[in-house]
C-alpha cells in the first residue's frame, strides 16, 4: 500500500482490484457517485458526475462528427413491430431482447410497437420518403438517443437494458463511397478514444458470427481493460444494400436506372464510460482522463483558516476558470488529507494545495492523479503551466494504455498457448481457418471470442491454432490472423 | 403580395395564413424540412434542419440552468407501473395516456412498465436512496430525455405521441427556497424567451383545473401565436411534499427530526420550435430567431460564373464563420431569385448578395428577413456590421411580437365582450370570481381557458366576467384578475 494510505477510508471501501476486479469496479462506480442502480432490472441511472463525462464524449463526437460533414436529427422511439421484420438477419437477432408496447393505458394497441433497440429500421422507412434522386445522396445523420436491449447480464455503464448512445445512418451513392464512410468512422472513432479518452484500441473486421444483425461487414475497435478483458468500444457496420432494400430506397440515378444506395451505420454508447473506468483506473479509485474529467483541477488550500489562504485560493480558481480549465474549490470544512484521499478516488486529474506557506513563496503544489507526482508551479504562471500538465497527464496515460495493450498480447501457435496466455488475461493473435466449428469451439472451451481480424493481415503462422489446418487460400480469405480474447 | 413574390414558386406552395393558418403551418414545418411524420400515429422526425435549433436551444438553456447551479443527469425512461399509481393526483391525469411495455420479446414481464410522461415518480424513488440529512439538500438537477404522452390530436412540435424536453427536479429544505426556486426557474424561461427566441410571454400561475397533475401549484408562461391562440410554452411546479411522502424522501435535520423536503419541477420541450415558427413566420414561411437560427447568414453569391465572385463570396463566408456566425455559401446551380426565395422560405435572418459591382465597390448587400430592409455593408468591417445586424433583427423581432401580444389583449367585462374580442382572435384580460363552474362554461361555451393569473394582481374589474357576481374577499383569493384565450 503506497505512503498516506493507510488511513484512507475510500479506499478499505473499494475491494482489491486485484483479487476482484468486478466488485472493484461495482465499488468505483457506485461510490464515487458515476451510476446507480435504477428500480427495474438492468437499469441504471446516471448522476451527475457520470454524466458531466457523458457531456463531454458528446461534445468530443459532435465536433468530429460535424467536421465529417454530418447533422444531427431525431427520428421516433417507437417502431411498428412489422418494420423489424423486414430484414431477416435484423430481427432474428433482436427479437428476442426487445421491449414491447402493446397498450396505452388500458387500450390495446392494433400494431405492437418495439422501443427500438437500433434505429436502422424507422430511420430507414423516413429515408425511402426523402431519397428520390442521385442528387439527394449522400445522406449523413447522426443521432442520440436512449436504446433498450434487454439483457441477461447487467453491468452499470457495460451492459443495461438501456443505455445512451449516438448512432449515424448514411447513404451513398456506390459502395465504394459507403465502405469509405465505414473506415471513416471507424477512425474517428479510434482518434476519439486514443486523444480524448487516452485508451490505446485494436482496430478491424469482425467475424460473421460475431458481426452485427443485418451488416455485411461490421468493424469494431477493442479496447483492454484492467483484468485483461476486450471491451467492445465502439463499431461501423457496413450494410450494403440489405436495409436499403428491404425499405425500398430508391433513387433515380443519372442514367435513369431506379436504384438502391449503400449504406453505413455507426455507434458509440455510454458503455465508453464503463471503458475509461476500467482501463485507467487503480486501487484508489477513479482515474479520468483530463479531457473528459467533469473536474479536470481542484484546488485543496491548506490551513485555510489562516489569513488569505482561502483568498488565494479562489483568485487561484477564478484564473483557471477564466483560462477554460474545469477547476473546483474545496472549500468545505473537512481536513486536507480527507480531501486527498475523496479526490483520488474521483480520479481528479490534478490536485493544487495552497497553503500560507506557499502563498509567501508565490507558488502552489500540483499533484498528479496519473503519477502522484508533486511539482511546485509558480502562481503567476500557474494557468498555463496547469494547461501544459493536463496535457502531460493525457499522454502519460494514453501511453501507459498502450504499453499495457502491448505488452499483453500473446502470439500462439496451438490451443495449450492459447489457454495459458488466456488465463493469463492477455489477448491472443493467432491464426485461424476461418472456420465457424473452430470459432465456437474456442468459445466453448476457453470463453474467448474472435475480436477483429486486423488491418495488417500479415501471417503470424500458418496452421489453424484450433484444428491445425493448414491455411490455404480459402482459409486466408475467410480467416488467417486474429486477436482472440475473453470479453465483456 | 410583396415585391418580387409575383414568381416565388415557395410562397405559392404554402397555404394563406390568414384564411388558414393550421395549413399554412403544416405547409411550413413540413416544406422547410423542419419535421416529418413518424410511421407510428402522432410521432415525429425531427429532420436536421429543425434538430439544430433544439440543439441551440439546449445549449442556451444548458448555459442558464448551469449558472444556476443545476447538473444534468439521466433516469431509466422504464417506470415500474405501481410507481405512477403512488402519486393520486398523478396516476389521475396521466395513466390513460402511458405506453405500456407488457413484454420483453414473447415474454410477459411480471409488472408492467410505463413509458415516462414525465419523471417525477422514478427520480423521487431514487432521492429517496440519496438524500439522507439536511446536508444532502438542496438537490438540483435537469435531465434532457424523450417522453411519451398518447395524445388524441397531435401537430409536429406542438402536440405529439413523443416528444423532446427538459425537465428540472429539486429537494429543498424550506417551503421558502423551493417557492422561489420555482418562479426563478420561471425567471429563466421567461427571460430565455424574450432574450433567445424572441417572443414575449405572459406569466403567471395556472387555475387549480389547469394546474399539473400532482402540484400545489403551477406557474407557466404563454405565448400568443400569430392566430391569437395562446401556447403555454414552459411550466414549473412548486409540488410541495406531494410526491416526497408518496415517496418516502425523508432527511435527518440539524434539530435532529426528520422531515419531507419539499421540490420543484420545470420543463420546456420541442414544443417551443413550434411557438417560434408561430410567433415569427409569415406568409413566405419562416423568420427563424438569430440566436437559435442554424444558419445565421447566407451568402448568395451574384453572376458567380464571372472571375473572383466566387472565391470572394468564399472569403467573406470564411471571415463570418471565423468571428462566430452561423454562416452558409450557397453556391448551387441555380438562379439567385430561386435561391432568395428559398431561404427567405428556410427563415435565415440575413441574406448577403454579392455580385462583380460590389466587389468592385468593396461591399455587400445585406438584406434582413424581418423587414426585408436592404443595406450596402463595406466588406472590410462585414463581421462586426453582421453581428450588429443579427442583433437588431433580434430586438426588432422581439418588439414586434411584445407589440402584436399586447395590442391583442382586451379588457372585458362580462360574456358579450369577451365572445367578440375571443372571436377576433384576441386575448381577454378580465375578472374570475374562481369558481371551477365559471371556469368551466367558458370553456364549453368559448372553447376558451384560464391561461394564467398575472403576478400583478391589479384590479380590472369587480364582478365575474362569467356569472357577474361581486368579487369579495373571498373570490379575490381564488380568482380575480386573469387571461383566458383559446390555446393549443
């Protein structure tokens, strides 16, 4: 246990993260006030802290997603049941997890309506009205909304029967342009979580089995967690001309033929916050990455009964405010150290004391979240100094984030590696045939899932680390490299 | 007809508001790609269009409740159905209009669950974990969410199935802070509209018949559209220790007692894009508020076939987005006197020509919505004229809706006075003895309501304007000076 704390109260309450990260986990969140449980199974409800984060990753992907030349817009809630109907794959794979208004109040409704658990089929049923000609093609939107899957499993933030999250629906002209608009996203995506959230991810294709309902291909980035587990963060579905079909979207191109756009959709949920936790955090708590943090700086003053200590202190914050830094004054009668240990457990990224004696030296302490470092900064300077050590913070995390990925990631050659660097919590890179048998048998016997076929499909082997076929073309078109992992 | 309208294709396609204004405001919203019809029955798209004046309008009341101490947060939108029914007063008025989610997939859930029309019932259920002493109070939170109420008669905006809002919930420790937190949220709406959408309101208190169902009392502000009709374009609440004993929400005081708090709630909602395009709008469509407008200014560029028109109509777009205008080139293929029109249609505040003569003068033409009032503006200092421009369509559009509110308020006496001036589509200000009886036969008979009762309670009159009784004591207590109007 690190020097200061043995006396930390917040953390005897948080279980040891080592010996079990998921009630580590249940512990951070429900103590540092990120999420509750809500009334009925699977819900959560986001508070305040958490929600301030969930503000600024929609700040962060609106931005972007402008910059990409996308608009917001909103489409209803409720969606016909028969509409889920019209893609085959689509509804077989939500049906049995969606939730069903069938009355209001006490009148039966003639069509039971779904909550939707996606929008590509309402958002479809609105485009076939809108798209006539070439002329109207490309069609980028994007919206937030509240989705409901009911699940088994829970988990605040992973997994709830609802959760938040921006989903684009696009149109395009040909299919170059739609699989364009897929990587497009899915990099957006990437730059997102490695320079705002500072967590390294494994970009690539998903595998049939594991891809989205309806999608041609589906491309998902994969981020590791603390425990060593893959979390899906985010993905980018290429859905050809399966929707755009099913819906009758038409357009009457400039050679007079009638014919269906391509389409994309892409989604990310507030399951990222459930992502940073587990990726950036320790023993004390909380430790957010200062672009999201909702308190990005709080000013501690020390012996703040004394003369212009508390003084000092808010022209202190004033400056950093007024400088765009989100900064908090804990002026509340508690003792300093206190105040440490509740912060940490925030995961504030940087802590400032001031105290009397640092007034007459015209300086104040910094502490780090990330490094638990102290520097003295002088106070003249302090905003930008603050601003520069906010950003040191990012990179120090986000390359920790990245040695961690790397230095975690196994490759094998057979199933007895496989299982050892599994158990190890590391991810696997192999080889495999491509074979639906081989994946679920991996699935089956070690609870390890294909993550993504990577970009690089440079060969780490040349056998099927499951059946230990030898790959030949076939084999290398359908399979050849892949990440395998456990998951959440 | 105007000017220059002799040949607008637009105007032409949407309906006389003086002979029809429901169709003209159809014509409008659905022309103008603010809105469309959901597949489901009373539901709505919100297209990009009218999706980015919510967003401005988020980002402005954000700026407000956030300066006023408000967080945000976000509630499951699943409601146990035995929730709703904890409320009487509550389950009275919105049980017969709730969604209700019966199944998951083909699976019957064991208790039924409503669809929020509002949150009171579940954020009560979850204060009731949270606060514990009088050091947990005040509590003060908004949440922005979807909610569902089945209306019988819906219009995109103003009445629909699902709807956008934001609705503020707060605990407090005195009856004192929770009332003046009600009218200073009042406050807020009331200077949000005047300041932002520029539309003048009337505020007060609602009549217990109109009030919210569950609140001691209810304050609203209303807005008179362009038809005379009255449109309650925000509440806020003060419900007393209704839903915080139905709720069980108890605190430990400093006297060592524990005790109810007593909460506020307050909310706006799409709904208020509808008051906009009904207070502004005229017969050549919409006339969109500055500070909310998507587009700001577009510039159309003038013969832009001809050397250096275009790139100088790109530099001044440039230069405007650069000092913070919302600003848009129009630079399609087509005629300016089309494209004028079009956006004269899409309501942008002001329209930039510049043509070969201007460039050579070193000027534009700035042509305002409003009045439709041209000016020539050195291209040098265009940022800063624009920005001056944009506010004084601001102020003008503002005085000229709190001119047109109070120009159409008649003070009336008794029944005969009021059919005529409610005919002519006017608001009456009159006196109400505050019988429900009263209440009631103007409404059956003038298909008018009680839209408030002013904060200045100045005399107008002392016998009802209804049954002509002497107003004592008595009724002056329960009635006296009030607005009655027909709404939507």
């Amino acid at each position: 246990m690190a020097k200061g704390q043995k006396d930390n109260q917040f953390v005897k309450e948080i279980a040891d993260m080592s010996a079990d990260f998921p009630q580590w986990y249940t512990d951070v969140v429900l103590k540092t006030q990120l999420v509750d449980y809500g009334p009925v199974k699977g819900t959560m409800v986001i508070r305040p802290y958490g929600y301030e984060i969930w503000e600024r990753i929609q700040e962060e992907l609106n931005r972007r997603f402008k910059e990409t030349g996308h608009k917001n817009a909103y489409f209803p809630m409720l969606i016909p049941y028969s509409y889920l109907v019209k893609e085959a794959d689509h509804v077989e794979g939500f049906a049995p997890e969606v939730a069903l208004v069938t009355h209001i109040g006490d009148t039966p409704l003639e069509e039971q309506l779904v909550v939707r658990p996606t929008s590509e089929t309402i958002i479809c049923s609105m485009y076939s009205k809108w798209v006539q000609s070439y002329r109207d093609l490309p069609v980028l939107i994007n919206q937030w909304a509240n989705v409901v899957r009911w699940e088994k499993t829970t988990r605040p933030f992973l997994r709830t029967s609802e959760f938040l999250w921006q989903e684009g629906h696009t149109l395009h002209r040909t299919e170059e342009e739609a699989r364009e608009e897929t990587l497009k996203m899915l990099e957006v995506y990437r730059e997102f979580m490695q320079n705002v959230l500072a967590i390294d991810v494994l970009t690539g294709v998903k595998t049939e089995k594991e891809k989205f309902a309806g999608a041609v291909d589906t491309y998902s980035m994969e981020a590791m967690m603390l425990d060593g587990k893959s979390l899906q963060a985010g993905t980018s579905h290429y859905l050809g001309q399966n929707f755009a079909s099913a819906f009758e979207i038409k357009y009457l191109d400039s050679d007079g033929q009638l014919k269906n756009p391509y389409q994309t959709s892409w989604g990310v949920s507030t399951r990222l916050i459930g992502a940073l936790i587990m990726a950036h955090g320790d023993q004390r708590g909380l430790k957010l990455p200062p672009r999201v943090a909702p308190i990005q700086v709080v000013i501690v003053p020390v012996a703040f009964h004394k003369e212009g200590v508390l003084e000092k202190a808010r022209e202190t914050a004033e400056r950093l405010k007024a400088a765009g830094v989100r900064v908090e004054l804990d002026d509340r009668d508690q003792s300093p150290g206190w105040k440490f240990n509740e912060w940490e457990m925030k995961g504030v990224p940087v802590r400032i004391e001031i105290g009397p004696r640092d007034i007459e030296n015209g300086q104040a302490v910094a502490v780090r979240r990330d490094t638990h470092e102290k520097s003295f900064l002088a106070l003249d300077t302090l905003a930008e100094s603050i601003t520069a050590l906010l950003d040191d913070v990012h990179e120090n995390m986000f390359r920790q984030s990245h040695e961690f990925l790397h230095s975690h990631i196994d490759v094998c050659a057979d199933m007895t590696e496989m299982k050892e660097s599994l158990d190890k919590g590391h991810f696997v890179k192999t080889t495999w045939c491509g074979s639906r048998e081989c994946e679920d048998r991996i699935k089956t016997e070690y609870s390890a899932t294909a993550r993504v076929l990577p970009f690089d499909r440079t060969a780490v082997g040349d056998r099927c680390v499951c059946c230990g076929k030898h790959l030949g073309e076939e084999e290398r078109a359908k399979g050849g490299t892949v990440y395998f992992a456990k998951s959440y």
